[in-house]
C-alpha cells in the first residue's frame, strides 16, 4: 500500500518539549486519525508535515517528495485546514477566494460554488460576522476547492456543535468515494473516529505510541472490570494501567485474549473507547516512571 | 436489503455487516451474480469506517459467499447447496446452545429439554 506521508526518525526540540524518535507512515485512499491530548505534539507534527516547521533531525515526506525540492508541487496537492482562522477578517468569502485561487493550478470555480451553497455560505458577508461553524466551513470550502489528493486538518471538530460535527463526516465521507484521496486530521474529540477513521496515530509526550487500524484496536485492547482480589502484582503488570476503588478494579489491557486466559469468566470484559486507550497510556505512563 | 448496526453489541461491526449480507445471500435476497453496493459507498451509507466495509467484504469473499472483479465490484456467488446447508447448520447448532444454557439456568434436564424438543417439532408438522 503507497504511503501519502512519511516522517521517518524525526526529532523537534523546543523549550522543555521534544517530539522524539518520531515515525508515521500514512496509507493512501484511507482516512487516519491523529490523536492525543493537549500539548503532546499534534500541532508541531502537522507543522512539520506542512513545512511550516522544520525537524532538527529525520525527514519528512510528502508523495513521496521532499519539500526541499517540490514545496511547491506538494502544496499544490494539499488541502489544509487549520484550527484557527487563517482567513482575512476584514474581506467578504468572495474577495477571499479571489486572493487565495491565484495561489493554485487547479482551483475550480464550479467546486467551490458547490460547497458554498452545499454550506449555506454568504458570499458578500464580511468573514468577522462568521459564527464559528460558519468559518470553519468556509476554511473547509477553500481547502476543498482545488482537487487536493491529501486533506490535513488540525482538530478541525474542535468548538463546534454534534449536529456540525455529524455533517463534517458526511462530507468526508463523500470526498473518501473517490478512492485516490486521503484524510489525515487531528482531534481530541474520539467518538468522532469511530464513524470516519480507518487508522489511528496516537501521539503521547512526544512520542508515536502506535499506528493501528479500527479493527486491530478492537481485537487487541479490552477494559478489564473485577474485585480486588483478582489482582496481585504480578497480574498488574499485565495491564497498561489499573484504576482502583474501594469495590474493585478497572484495567486496560492490550493483550485481549490472553486477559481472557486468565481472567475467564471471573472479571466483566468490555470493548475500550479511544478515549479509554488515551486515558489509560497516559497513566500508564506515569505509573511506570 | 437491511443492515442494522448495534453501537453496542459486543460484536465487531464488520462482523455485523458480515453476518446481515450473508443472512440476505442464504435467504436469496440477494441473487447470484447481483452486485454488492461498492464498500466506499456502503461505509458512507452506515456511516462506518471504510476499512469495516472492507474487512466484512473480505471474510465474505474468504468464506465463498462474495467475490469481486478488479474495477468492476463484489457480486454475489452462486450458492452451491452443500454451502448453504452447513451455514444454516451451524445457525442451529448456535441456537440450540442458547435454549441448552436457558435451560440449565433454570434446572431443566436433558430428558425434560427433549420432550419439549420433540413437542414443538410435531406441532409445526
């Protein structure tokens, strides 16, 4: 399977926080997200995918195309939408488009006539009247016009409502029909990758934890719920993390079926949210210092 | 053609939308020869994951029920009796487990089990 980004061994350091040792390869034709909690290196990872960061060591590649040769060609082929508002206040969504479709071979009048009508845009309004929903929309119409292969987007759910979220997934879900494009976004927000995400980065303090499909999570990682009793130090070291209470315990594990060996019918074994999984790494973690 | 997915079944989803297609290729809803809806455009319908169309398309492509032709989709294979029989088998088998563990729950022998068994099998006769 072609990968559409490449970061091999890539390290960044900043004042008190490193991306270390960091290696992705993103799958062409399938939607990946990138998860993680605040701070722990999504931003810088997209910035580096973009160009707009440069890793100290280690490379990063685009279609297979370095940026210090073909900036311009990868670009050409990105779509990118940022968590902030890149798009100039004082200036109407028409007046926008003038400026930015200069920057593009391939822009297309006709697709974007069709996502500002599909949103509901206004075309004349000037973008600092723009709720929130409404501006991410139009970020989302100027990365979708111009035939990009690769769409990027840094928490592109973040502060807006279930019913916008739900539509946005739609919308990818329609881009993904044509086979040749590929999704790379960021969130926070996890339930939103069960509809859409085919695999998922997880990034912690730095570092690439794992790479793994839907399915691969679902049949590798279990929450394990039982008494006390159950529990001794030699079986917590089987679990990524414990949580306990004064009635029992809850545990992740990433080893299902051999949880399953020796628990048996005695613990209660349910299928973990991301969200689980992020919880429990992150304590993990912490207890293993 | 139905397919009804549970957010909180302890099965897979792929396995969901694996088990319902097979349900309709047995129960010849879905005829020989008759092309599936292609896995992108089943994904955005049930709103899953694109590789959970995938995966399910691949174990009914393994298992004999599907199989596809590059650039052209997944159709449905002609069902050969001999398939057809062991599958509904093994359908049986899986529920009468069902009514042997309800039944020991609640303390009823084997004797007691297939005295109902043969009751109810001649009273659909």
């Amino acid at each position: 399977m072609e990968n559409i980004i490449e970061l091999k061994n890539v390290h960044k350091s900043f004042k008190g926080f490193d991306i270390k040792n960091f290696s992705i390869a993103v799958k062409k034709g399938f939607v990946t997200g990138f998860i993680g909690g605040n701070g722990v290196g999504k931003s810088t990872t997209i910035k580096m995918i973009m160009n707009l960061l440069q890793p100290d060591s280690g490379t990063v590649s685009v279609f297979g195309l370095n940026y210090k040769e073909h900036e311009k060609e990868i670009k050409q082929r990105i779509g990118f939408v940022y968590d902030e508002n890149i798009l100039y206040d004082h200036l109407s969504l028409n007046q926008m488009k003038d400026i930015v479709k200069h920057a593009y071979e391939n822009w297309d009048d006709h697709l974007f006539n069709h996502y500002v009508e599909l949103f509901d845009l206004p075309l004349k309004k000037k973008i600092k009247t723009f709720s929130k929903g409404m501006m991410m929309k139009a970020s989302l119409t100027m990365a979708l016009s111009h035939h990009a292969e690769l769409i990027i987007m840094d928490e592109p759910t973040s502060g807006l409502d279930p019913i916008f979220r739900r539509e946005l997934l739609e919308i990818l879900h329609q881009l993904m029909q044509d086979g040749d494009k590929t999704i790379f976004f960021s969130t926070h927000i996890t339930t939103d990758l069960d509809m859409i995400a085919d695999y998922i980065t997880f990034i912690h303090n730095g570092e690439h934890i794992f790479t793994k499909d839907l399915i691969e999570i679902e049949e590798e990682y279990a929450i394990v719920k039982g008494g006390l009793e159950l529990l001794d130090r030699e079986i917590e070291q089987e679990f990524l993390a414990v949580r306990k209470s004064n009635y029992g315990f809850e545990a992740l594990t990433a080893n299902k079926g051999r949880a399953e060996e020796v628990f048996g019918d005695m613990v209660i074994m349910e299928k973990p949210t991301l969200e689980d999984i992020m919880y429990y790494t992150k304590k993990g973690a912490e207890q293993h210092v | 053609m139905q397919i009804i997915i549970s957010n909180s079944s302890k099965q897979h989803i792929y396995e969901q939308i694996y088990e319902q297609l097979k349900t309709s290729i047995l129960s010849n809803e879905l005829e020989a020869g008759q092309s599936l809806p292609s896995m992108r455009q089943l994904a955005k319908d049930l709103n899953v994951s694109l590789i959970t169309t995938k995966r399910a398309y691949e174990e009914l492509e393994k298992t004999g029920f599907i199989y596809s032709i590059v650039g052209k989709g997944s159709f449905v294979s002609e069902q050969n009796s001999e398939m057809v029989k062991e599958a509904k088998m093994k359908g049986i088998e899986e529920q009468l487990l069902t009514a042997i563990r309800n039944s020991k729950d609640i303390g009823i022998s084997l004797t007691e089990l297939k005295e109902l068994l043969t009751i109810l099998y001649r009273e659909e006769e």
